[in-house]
C-alpha cells in the first residue's frame, strides 16, 4: 500500500484538474432515527461525486445493525470509544476524496451544499470551507459568519473574515461542526483532529492549526445545512446539559495549545475559571427551577475541579493526532454514495396548502402528503408550504422540506384583481405570504412548478404574479359547500363580504391558470356548469387521486365479541351527510343489536345556530342500548385512524358532495364495503353495486335501506370488501400518482432538462 505521504501528493494532483471529490464523514451515536433522516438528505445532493463515511459508536441502539444492511452504499466504521475527535481521526482515515465534510448526525443539508463548498477550493491556499447553519427552527441562524479567538471564545461578525487568514492570528474564521470541510491532503498534513478534545472546541482547534500551517479558510453565505440538536449524552431532550467536564477541561486545554502565543498560563487558566462561574450561576438557576438536583450541583463542582487540573496537565503533554497507522488500517477505495433516480430530470416542487399532517391529516392535507412523498421518493426536490401552528418552521420530514410560515400582513392592492369586488384581507395575506416563501426557495434552486388547491383561493397571489409554471388542483368550490349551507348563503352581508368574492376569486384563477389538474371528472363537469370561467380540455388534466397501503404490515384487529362495526369518518358537517347519518342510524341499531357506529372526526364544528350536530344528537331522547352504540370519537391522528379502518365492517359516509371522496379510497384500501352518495367524484371511486352501495344525496330512508342491506347479509359486505381492495390495488395505488403528475407536468410545461454537477 502506498504511503500516506504519496497518497497527500497524489490528492493535490487530482485538486488542480479536476473539481474535488467529497468524502462526507458523519460521526453517530444513539441517533438512530436521526442519522437516517441525514443519509436521506444526502441521497439528494446535486453534487454526485462523493462517498459517504459513517463511523458509529459504542452505544447498542440499533444504529450499526442497521447500517450493515445498507452494504457498500456506505463506509462504515466503529469508535469503541464516546469521544468525537476519535471518530473523526477514523473517518478521515477512511477517506478517499478530495476533501473532507463533515455534517453531524442531526443535520440536514439542502440540495446545493457540496456544490457550494465546492466553489471555494479552486485554490490551492484554500484548507477549509464551511457554510451557513439553521438552528432546530430551520428559520433562524445557528451560525453565520463566526470568529474565534484564542481561548476559544466566538464572536458573531456581519461578514466573513478572510483578512484574518494568516499564521498565529489572534481570532481567525471559524466552522460550525456540522458544517465544515477541509482538504485531505491538509488534515494528513496537520493531524486530524487532537483526540484530547472528546468534545467541544474540536473543530476549533482544527481550524486554528489549518491556519497556522499557512492555509486560508472560507466562510460561504450558502452551503446551508440544517442542525436539529438532538439529545445526547450531554444533554438531554430539553438541551439541558449534564456533563460540565469536557466543556470546562477543554477550554483550559485549548488555551494550552493554541492560546500561549497569545496569553499566559494564568490567563488560560483564568478562562476555566470564568467558564466554571458561569455554569455555577447557571446550574443554581437551574436547580431553583427544579431541573438539578442536589446531587447535579456536588457532581458539577468535583467536574469543574477536576476539569481545570486535567486541561492545564494534559495541555503540557503531546498531542493525540491522526497517526499513519490508522489511516493504513482504515483506508479504502473511495466509492460513491447513490443518490435517488432521475437525478438529471428532477425538478423542484412547491405544494402549497394550509393544512398538512400531523396538524390536519385528513382530505386535502391527506392527499398533498401523499403527493408531495411520492414525487420525493422520485428523487425529485420537494417543498411544502404550509400555515404554522404555532412558530415558524422548516423541517426534513420523509424527504420533504415543510415550510411552516408565519403569515405575514400584506396591504391590499389599489386596484383589486376582481374588481369591482375586494379580496379578502386575510386571503390576500396568505397567498402574498406563500408566494413569498416560493420566491425564497427559488432564489436558491429554479421551482419549476408549483401546485394549489383552489379551496380557499390559494393560487390567487400565483396566478396574479404569473412567474411560476402552476397547477391548480380542483375541489369542492364556494358554491358548492353554499349548497350544504343555506344559512350562509341566506346571509347578505356575509355574502357580500366573504360569499362572492370568493366565488369571483375562483372564477379569476379558474380561468387564467395554465393548468388545472381535475381529481375526478366531476368536478370539472360540475364547475364548467356553474362557473362562467372557460375550462378548455387542452388545460384540464384529470388524475384521480391515489393513496400509498396503509393496511401494509398493520397487525390483525384484535379478537373481539360478534359486534359489527359501522365506521363514519370526516368532519361533522352538512356537507358530509352527518345529520343524514345522526337521522338514519338510531332505527337500524334498535333492529341490528350487536351493530356499533363509530363517529371520527372533528365534532366541534359549530352549525348556524351556534350547537353542534353532535351535541344536538346527545340531547335526543333515545334508549340507552341504541345510544350506548354510537361512540363520537373526535379527530384523530393517522395511527388511531388506520385502526379504525382495520376494525370497522362497513364504511359510511352519506356525504353530500364530494370532489373526489378520499375516505371512500381509504375504505377501499382496507378491504371494506362502501355506502356514500351517488354525487360528485363518489361513483368514480365506488363502484355501485360492487365495491358499495350509492344512495341519492340527503336519502335518510335509501342510507338505512343501504345499512339494513350489508348488515343482514355478512356474506354480500365480505364479497364486496374483496371487490373493494381489488379495485384499490388495480386503479388507486401509488406506481401511478407519480406517472400521472410526471406525465401532467411534461405535457403541459415540457420535461425538465436540468445537469446533476459532478
């Protein structure tokens, strides 16, 4: 094997003809469900050329059986030892690219960041480049442009710093951790990482001595990665830190080595010092408030003691750098980490959409997720933007990046875009805000389409802009859910504030959105007949909507007594048949005793007199035995939901209208018979007769004909519940959904030409 030496010769050869090849070294511990997030984000870098190098540690969580199952996509190494410069040394030992990045095990980076990091080692004085950090929020900076003096202490800066890029200066640019790169050819040459520094100010040292050594290091406004500070053994789930030793011992140390040039042993000592009154404040704080014990207090002094002694000791002992030997033991041909298909036709995608799981998990929410997932899932770059909840946020989340924003105020404009009409204030202020948001994600990577639901005018800021190839999906419309509410529509004043210009706000995008994807061809048919807007077939798309198996690996429904259970899910409100339901039921529970009806959904849904429909069903008089049966359950989330699914016998919902009708797909996932209404998407998503039963919309007398028909007869629901997964698996699985929005975008934008950097 050739020596390291050639090898560092032969990596600056290959620096000045070629762009670097990365090796990203993450180092992991207990983090499992983590660093799988941070290996996903990888997989959609647009840099290809690099090699992933994982070196886990000691802790039996289940992080290395897992990663000897992804076999050679991965290096993996091990680190018997919980000490952070140790895995580093080994990762770099393993290392055969270029240059080494380093990204913690709960970050994440966007698509660009070794494109970024990249651009900077064009020269050859170049020893390290380092990027932007997001803190947990992805909305706010961890790190931007950052100095550090020689003690360790960092300071904030508006700018980069490369004035301070020489030998033996008092502050120099620093690196956030879990972002920063350095040559090979320059760690080989300084040591590595000292393995003094178990943790804390690690990476710090490292930058000093690349400086020292005559190397600049650059600080990008980009190479964004995501940091999400997960716990760990020094601290816990609410960043409360346990261990005070390495923090306090490495300052100390730190001073000794890169600090006496500058300050005396006195002042070096003198930083513990002030570090340790720090903590003390600190930890006393703390402890009033209950989050140390006692016993935390009598361990942080005999740390902090023992700490200040050992750092001042071991600062006058030889370092512990990266040795030959472990590089030689270690070292293997660099190979290439796979990134997901179609890298070179991907595209960026914005979903924009108010509600999203876990938030909101039914209807629109349900199916945006599903699409946003699978369009991931095809290597393509993904962003959904949603309203917040509470603070704003960004997050990775199965491949997608949720934007949870903050709805910011926007005036309305002068001249109204469906005058003689205003646009609602708060409806003008959400889709300024979200097109906004998309204006952001494109100044970093193209979005080549963006997709909204016309409820709630959503694409109005889109379609007024004009800038962004847009897809606007169609679903239940203003005067459609007006049908189900005549109070509402009786109201004048409501009407003329809120009612019409809604329905002129959609017929203003219905008729200038370039595409319009139609989920089920009622709804377009229904819309050309009430709508003036022009709805041409070359701009409407029709796809239904498609759903991934959640009956996949769920375990059986527990054994339970001879009860049939009828299953209603969706919110409590006219339009969703709830009052045909509430009407209908009572009669078929006194003929059927061993029948059960379970009620999921939001139940808090004021009707126009203010009460609710279940509240106004618990005020009847009925017998106890009937009403003992019909269990409301309110909202709840996708796991609890997919139970009922699996233990109902018979799905119902007398909805009035539906666009689509993605719980009557839910049923049908599951392998249960269908009752629903013979009106809008419903008929193309149940089939009569087959898979379920239709009824004409509001037919109390046709739902309990339809009840009593399944529930005396098990043999006709158990015919028609595998009819019902047949059809899922043959028309609504998710191999089509990505086809169908694939085929729907490169027919009416053209496909995407995009070139993955190398």
């Amino acid at each position: 094997m050739e020596s390291v030496s050639s090898s560092k010769s032969l990596l600056e050869r290959r620096d000045q003809v070629m762009p670097p090849r990365f090796s990203v070294v993450i180092n992991t511990d207990n983090r499992l469900e983590y660093l799988k997030r941070t290996l996903s984000g990888l997989r959609y870098l647009e840099y290809s050329n690099f090699e992933v190098c994982v070196v886990a540690g000691p802790t039996p969580d289940g992080t290395r059986d897992y990663l000897t199952t992804l076999g050679n996509a991965i290096k993996l190494g091990f680190c018997e030892q919980r000490n952070l410069s140790q895995s580093r040394n080994i990762g770099i030992a393993m290392a055969d690219g270029d240059v080494v990045a380093f990204i913690d095990d709960d970050a994440v980076p966007e698509a660009e960041w070794l494109n970024d990091l990249a651009r900077s080692y064009d020269d050859e004085s170049v020893g390290g480049v380092g990027g932007f950090v997001y803190d947990n929020t992805g909305v706010r900076f961890q790190a931007r442009y950052v100095t550090v003096n020689r003690l360790g202490y960092p300071s904030d800066a508006n700018t980069p710093s490369p004035h301070l890029n020489f030998p033996f200066a008092a502050d120099i640019p620093h690196l956030l951790g879990t972002n920063c790169s350095f040559r090979l050819s320059v760690l080989h040459e300084i040591g590595g990482f000292d393995e003094e520094y178990e943790y804390f100010l690690d990476e710090t040292d490292v930058c000093y001595r690349v400086i020292d050594a005559g190397y600049r290091i650059i600080q990008r406004p980009d190479a964004f990665v995501h940091h999400k500070f997960a716990p760990s053994h020094m601290r816990d789930e609410r960043k409360i830190v346990r261990s005070w030793y390495p923090l306090i011992k490495n300052r100390v140390y730190f001073g000794m080595r890169n600090g006496l040039a500058h300050h005396s042993v006195k002042e070096v000592l003198a930083a513990g010092a002030a570090d340790t009154r720090t903590w003390e404040v600190g930890i006393a704080d703390g402890q009033r408030h209950s989050l140390y014990s006692n016993d935390d207090v009598r361990r942080f002094r005999a740390e902090a003691q023992a700490a200040i002694v050992d750092g001042h000791a071991r600062g006058c002992e030889p370092p512990k750098r990266l040795v030959d030997e472990l590089v030689l033991r270690h070292r293997t041909p660099f190979s290439a980490y796979p990134l997901l298909a179609h890298q070179a036709s991907r595209r960026t995608i914005c979903f924009v959409t108010q509600d999203y799981p876990p938030g909101q998990n039914g209807g629109i929410a349900r199916y945006l997720a599903q699409f946003a997932k699978t369009m991931a899932s095809d290597g393509h770059h993904v962003h959904v933007l949603t309203k917040s909840q509470g603070s704003a946020s960004v997050d990775y989340e199965e491949g997608v990046w949720v934007h949870r924003v903050d709805i910011r105020h926007h005036p309305l404009p002068d001249i109204s875009p469906i005058a003689p009409l205003d646009v609602p204030g708060h409806i003008w202020s959400y889709t300024q805000t979200m097109l906004e948001e998309v204006r952001a994600i494109d100044a970093r990577r193209t979005v080549d389409l963006v997709y909204c639901p016309l409820w709630d005018c959503e694409p109005l800021g889109f379609v007024v802009d004009g800038s962004f190839p847009l897809i606007v999906a169609l679903q239940t419309t203003m005067k459609f859910w007006l049908e189900s509410q005549p109070l509402k529509a009786a109201d004048r004043d409501w009407m003329a504030m809120y009612g019409h210009p809604i329905v002129a706000i959609e017929e203003y995008i219905l008729e200038r959105a370039p595409l319009l994807h139609s989920i089920s061809r009622a709804i377009a048919r229904d819309i050309r007949a009430q709508y003036k807007a022009t709805l041409p077939d070359s701009k409407v798309h029709y796809a239904p909507l498609c759903l991934e198996d959640w009956s996949a690996g769920m375990p059986p429904p527990v054994a339970r007594s001879r009860k049939t259970r009828l299953l209603f899910v969706g919110r409590l409100e006219s339009r969703k048949g709830i009052d045909v339901l509430l009407d209908a039921i009572p009669e078929v529970l006194a003929q059927f005793p061993t029948a059960i009806l379970d009620i999921v959904g939001d139940d808090t849904i004021p009707k126009a007199d203010g009460t609710t429909y279940k509240v106004e069903f618990l005020k009847q008089d009925m017998p106890t035995a009937v009403r003992s049966r019909i269990v409301f359950h309110g909202r709840a989330d996708e796991q609890q939901l997919r139970k009922f699914y699996r233990d109902c016998d018979i799905f119902v919902a007398p909805s009035r209208y539906e666009s689509f009708g993605l719980v009557f797909l839910e049923a049908l996932m599951f392998g249960k018979p269908v009752i629903g209404c013979d009106a809008g998407g419903g008929p193309e998503v149940v089939t009569d007769g087959e898979t379920g039963l239709l009824i004409a919309p509001g037919d109390v007398a046709g739902l309990q004909a339809a009840l009593t028909n399944l529930l005396s007869d098990p043999k006709r629901r158990r015919k028609m519940g595998i009819a019902a997964r047949a059809d899922y698996e043959r028309r609504f699985t998710v191999q089509s959904l990505v086809s169908d929005l694939t085929n729907m975008i490169d027919t009416h934008f053209g496909p995407s030409d995009k070139v993955i950097a190398s």
